[in-house]
C-alpha cells in the first residue's frame, strides 16, 4: 500500500509504468488497484505499438534509434542518468526504462551496412556493471500518453480550424 500524495510520486509513476508495461508484455499479470491508478492512460493500444525492439545481430541506425527512442518521450541526457533518460557515448545508447530500476546497454557495431547490435546487457544504473547479457528486449514508452504523428497532425488541423472560427467569430 501507498498512501496517496497530491505532489507526482517518482515511485508511484514508475510502478504504474511497469504493471502498464507487464500488462502488455505478459499473459500472467493481474493487477488490483483504484480507478484513479488508470487515470490518464491514453491508449494501450498506441501504448504498445510505441515500443522500441531491440535484438543482438539486428541492424539499425543508431541516430535513428535515439530519435525513435525520444519519440516514445525518453529523454536524451548524456550526464544525469536517471529514469526515462537515454544516455549516448560513442557506439554505446544506454536507456534507462521509466519503469525499471535497471537499465539496458545497447553496443552498436558500425559497418558498411547500417550499425549492428553487438551486444545487449542489463546494467546497474549507477555504476554501470553488468547485471546480465540479454539476446533481446523491448523498451516502452517512458510515459503513458503518446501519440502517433498522425493523430497530432490531425488534432493540429482541427485547432487551427476551430481558431478561424473563433477568431472570425470575435471580430464581428
């Protein structure tokens, strides 16, 4: 139990992404909580469809991975590592997951080709050991609401509309 708070709770946030992030990844989750714990989700659907997948071998441009990872509201900050942060050094992006207490390590290898994962490691945020190699993983949305371009391209059509009118609507 968590005794509610007025102020955003760092650990509450984190707790809410990770059953968000369990209920998405996995077929044995149960979660028993307050309306209020749903509040402001957004979409799950446009939740889930937002992760970022990594796998050893697979080919990516790493620039293109740390737009697509700031897509889905991660934080690029090379010098304060903390939760929904990605860090980059070299061929190295670090992201630390808004709702782990761990974070992940992608080694990318330049090639002719695009850039290769080399290797993909759980680490310990603050010392940056290897807690464990991994052959793959999926990294969600470092917050609930996110919205695909479309939708904001749209949504913007609509407001400007709406402004014409309204705008029309004052003058006279």
């Amino acid at each position: 139990y968590i005794e509610k708070d007025s102020s955003i709770n760092d650990r509450l946030d984190r707790l809410r992404l990770a059953a968000t992030t369990s209920l998405m990844s996995r077929r044995d989750t149960l979660i028993v909580a307050s309306v209020s714990c749903i509040y402001n989700l957004g979409s799950p659907g446009d939740y889930k469809n937002q992760l970022v997948y990594f796998e050893k071998g697979q080919t990516f441009d790493r620039d293109e991975v740390i737009r697509r990872l700031i897509d889905i509201q991660y934080e690029r900050n090379d010098y304060e590592f903390t939760r929904g942060k990605v860090r980059v050094r070299g061929d190295v992006v670090e992201i630390f997951p808004a709702y782990r207490q761990d974070a992940v390590r992608v080694v990318f290898l330049s090639g002719a080709e695009g850039d290769e994962i080399e290797r993909i490691s759980q680490i310990e945020p603050v010392t940056g050991d290897i807690i464990q190699n991994l052959d793959k993983v999926a990294i969600y949305p470092a917050k609930h609401f996110v919205v695909k371009e479309p939708y904001i391209t749209n949504a913007m059509a609509g407001i400007e509309e709406e402004l014409m009118l309204r705008v029309k609507e004052l003058n006279s």
